[in-house]
C-alpha cells in the first residue's frame, strides 16, 4: 500500500530526503527510517549523553574559525551574543 506524504526541503522542494527524492513513502521505507532514527538515538544515549560539556565561552581565534565553518551553510543562525547585563 502506498500513502502520499509531503515534505518540504529548505530550498523548498517537495520530496523525501531520501534516494529517488520523490513524494511516496511506503510502510517499509517509514520502518526503515524509523529503525534508523532508534539506532542513532541510542548511540547518543549510550556513547554521548552525560559526557559532553557545553562551551560556554569562545575565545576570539575559535569564534573566527567556528564563523569560517558556518558561513556557507544556509541552515544556521548564529544566535545574537547576550550582554552579560541582560536577564535570562
């Protein structure tokens, strides 16, 4: 049994994000996906979580190169710094 399912893509294109790109899912593609977004949550869960520690201050060298890196990407948007005035 085929089910028709829209998804937008960033540039605005209606496909899956899968191989074919195209607008049909079946209920085995759905499966699979959902086995892999299980495995990966599990990864994070066990090897990730609990042992990473945030970054909490950027020092001007590693702003530059964390800038470099993000640039060209489109889905990215850099937060505006708080003052260290401003309430939470």
């Amino acid at each position: 049994m085929w089910r028709r399912y829209d998804y937008v893509t960033k540039r605005g294109e209606l496909r899956l994000p899968h191989p074919g790109g195209d607008t049909l899912i079946t209920y085995s593609d759905f499966d699979f996906f959902d086995d892999e977004a299980a495995k990966l949550d599990g990864y994070v869960s066990e090897n990730l979580e609990g042992r990473l520690t945030p970054i909490t201050e950027l020092g001007d060298s590693f702003r530059g190169e964390i800038a470099d890196i993000i640039s060209p990407t489109e889905n990215v948007i850099p937060f505006p710094r708080r003052s260290p005035d401003s309430p939470e």
